[in-house]
C-alpha cells in the first residue's frame, strides 16, 4: 500500500478509537429510606407504575431491573396476510387459512385505542404478509405517528417505488426492515421466488439518498434468514448494509416449516447442548479479548460449541433459553382480522419440523378487537396469567425430544401444561428472531 493511502487508514483508525473512548453519558438515581427514586422517562421505560411489581435478578454482582411485563411497550399490527412473493423460507406455505386484509374501520377502531396505553414506544407493521401491499399502509403509519409513537414495518421491498418511498416518508416512518435472505443476485431470486435483487436494491438506495435530503430520515435495517445455502453470504452482509444504507443486521435461524427445510437448519446442535450449557454443574469460562487467528481459531470454536459456560468478562456469550422475547419486550400481535396473539408463533396455524418429526402449531387468541378493546383483552385475567406462565417458562422441553405423541402439537405437554404449551417454541430457545 502506498505511504499516503497508510497514513489516511491511520487517520480513520485514530478518529474511531477516539470515538470509542467517548464515554456512554452517565445518569444516576437517588436513594434514600430504603428507595430508588427513578425519573420519569425511566420509569415509563420500563412500566413502573405505582402497582407495578418489578422484577430484579443478580448476575455477578450486577443488578438487573426487568420492565413490568404487563405495561405494553411494542405492538405488532399485521395489515395484511397476503403476499406477492413465494419465498422458500415463508411459514405461509403450510397455511390453511383464508388470506385477507384488515379493514380501515377495524384499524381506526384499535388506533383510537392506544392512548390507553402509557407506556407503548413503538408499532410494528409486520406479520406474515407484504405490508406495503395494504392499500391503506401510508394512512395507517401516518394515524400512529401522530400519536408520538415510533413506526416500524418490515417489507420485502419489491413494491417501493419513488411514490411509496415518499408517502413512508411523509408518513413518518421511522425504521424500515428489507428483507433479505441472500448477498447475491442469484441466492436471492432463487430463496425470495417473485423478487429481483437489483430493483429491490436500488429502491433502498433511493431511500437512503433522500434521507440526506430529507428533513425525515428512515433507518434502514437488514432481516436475514441463514441456513446452509446462504450461510457463506453472513461474511458479505456488511457489504450489503452499506449498499443499502442499513446501520442494523438481524440474522434468524430458518423456522422449519416442512421436511426440506429441516435440512437447512444450522442450530440442531446448538438447540441439544444450549440447554444443558448454563446448567450449574458446568465449568464457567470466562474469556479476555482475544484475537481470531489461525493460532486460535480451533480453540474457540471448541468453547463455543456451548459446552461450558463461556463469557466474555463476565458478559455471558450465549442467548438466554426458555425465555420469551415478546412476553419480556412487552409485546402483542394483532392479526389482519382483529384477533389478539400474544407473539408471532401463535396467531397463525402452521406445521414445523425437527429430528424428523412432524409439530402442528395451533393458533391462539385472547380475544378480538372487534368485539372488545385492547386494553380489555391485555388486561384480562386470562391473558395476564399467561404472561406470568411464559416467564416463569416451566413448559417441557419439547425442542430437545422426541419421545411421545405430546410433540405432534402445542396443545399440552408433560409436564401438565395445556395449551398453549411453549415448550417447543423456537423464538424462545434463541434461534428464532424477528425485526
């Protein structure tokens, strides 16, 4: 390499670890008699109403503080389930369900509803289907925009025209998700059947150049599904983000939904020894900053296997299990026709497979906004019984088994629990997540 083009690398490297150095702006709280007094912002944060009861774990020495897990903060609203692509990786292709969209009245009616809600961040228009195909998807973002709550939606891309790109914008969207589940022009249209690469990048690029013009800018985010034929693609990701302008990456096992796709997965042993690897009885291993190198490189693979308890200073390495990321963010789902979920496992009815073995995931609702008010149906006895089960998460681990006739549905486990049993739920062992 030239001198000059070293000296501008040493440049650019100096003004980074300058910018690492700047510390995280520190905020502390007062204490006194007993109390933490907590500022507002914070305490809407994390629902700390005044009959809030809030969980509060010890992890070597450190205390963590969870949000009440009945104070709303994230609701996911599927516009539509209906999609004009055929992608590989897509649960709807075991649906037998009729596919529709949900009607302005019954939209108006749930927005008109979150008021209700003081502790509700964010809306994500997302589901199982194409949102932007929603003939009423920029009035809908602009409706829950103007209640001062950040908008989301994920989308495939393929219908962002210079109009639909300036109405996400007038709107008010904030973070937009493009779905991605290859690198490449070829892994792309041959997984995302319907789709063109090129069109779908050179649409976001469109995006990220008007966002420097822009008063209003909308992040752009990257969702990828690995599996064994585009897991080489991980390595050009980077690559990718910056061609489209996205600052954010979301990789997700592929969710099995047929035979096929079983073969694809690349977490079947992850899925056996996560279980057992943060279990009491295991060596803890705690790692310093090390360098990835041929020297090295076998060693670490070995660590992280998940065989032992393996950190990073203190900082434990691998995901948490039997633990529901919707149920601790604070989430529900409403479906297209108004029906209230409280994840996106359960609105939905769908086959997966795993060792060779056929699940029917069954549907599940607490109600329908139709016929009853959100608020009523999140509040209900039933729905916050459930949230407190999913917790506590003593469900059977029917990810890791095989062994009876229990697995062929969620309807029950057992270990006595009746349906919905989560046990066998993917998001909740990690390897399944969503934008």
């Amino acid at each position: 390499m030239a001198e000059g083009g070293r000296n501008r690398d040493e440049a650019a490297i100096r003004s980074a670890a300058a910018g690492a150095d700047r510390p995280t702006p520190r905020r502390f709280l007062r204490a006194g008699g007993g109390r933490i007094v907590l500022p507002a912002d914070l305490a809407k944060k994390i629902g700390a109403s005044a009959s809030a009861r809030l969980e509060i774990r010890e992890r070597d020495g450190r205390l963590e503080i969870r949000p009440n897990i009945h104070s709303l903060s994230r609701l996911y609203i599927e516009p539509t389930s209906r999609c004009n692509l055929a992608c590989r990786t897509c649960i709807r292709n075991t649906w037998r369900e009729p596919m529709g969209d949900m009607s302005w009245l019954l939209f108006q009616r749930l927005a008109s509803q979150l008021g209700a809600f003081p502790h509700l961040e964010s809306v994500m228009f997302a589901g199982f289907g194409e949102p932007t195909a929603h003939p009423d998807i920029l009035r809908m973002i602009r409706a829950v925009k103007r209640l001062g709550l950040r908008t989301e939606i994920t989308t495939n891309g393929t219908l962002l025209d210079a109009a639909m790109i300036d109405g996400l914008r007038r709107a008010g969207l904030d973070v937009l998700w493009a779905s991605f589940d290859s690198a490449g022009e070829a892994g792309f249209e041959d997984i995302r059947r319907g789709a063109k690469f090129r069109p779908v990048v050179a649409a976001l690029q469109s995006l990220q150049a008007g966002n420097a013009k822009s008063r209003h800018a909308i992040k752009i985010g990257l969702s990828f599904v690995v599996m064994r034929r585009n897991v080489t693609d991980l390595g050009a990701l980077d690559d990718l983000a910056r061609q489209i302008g996205a600052d954010k990456v979301l990789v997700s096992n592929i969710l099995p939904y047929s035979a096929e796709m079983e073969k694809e997965m690349l977490c079947s042993l992850t899925l056996s020894t996560g279980t057992f690897a943060a279990a009491p009885a295991k060596t803890e291993v705690r790692l310093p900053r090390m360098d990835v190198t041929p020297a090295t490189r076998e060693t670490i693979l070995r660590l992280l296997r998940g065989y032992e308890n393996l950190n990073l200073m203190g900082n434990p390495i691998f995901a948490e299990t039997n633990h529901c990321r919707f149920i601790e963010g604070r989430t529900t789902f409403v479906r297209w026709d108004g029906a209230v979920s409280p994840c996106m496992g359960l609105p939905h009815g769908y086959k997966t497979f795993l060792y060779g073995y056929e699940r029917n995931i069954k549907p599940h609702e607490f109600g329908n906004i139709g016929r009853k008010s959100l608020g009523a149906i999140w509040r209900s006895p039933a729905y916050q019984s459930f949230r407190e089960k999913v917790r506590d998460f003593d469900f059977a681990p029917c990810h890791i088994c095989g062994g009876c006739n229990l697995l062929e549905s969620n309807e029950e486990d057992c270990q006595g629990n009746g349906f919905p049993a989560c046990g066998g739920c993917l998001w909740a062992q990690g390897v399944i997540q969503c934008p």
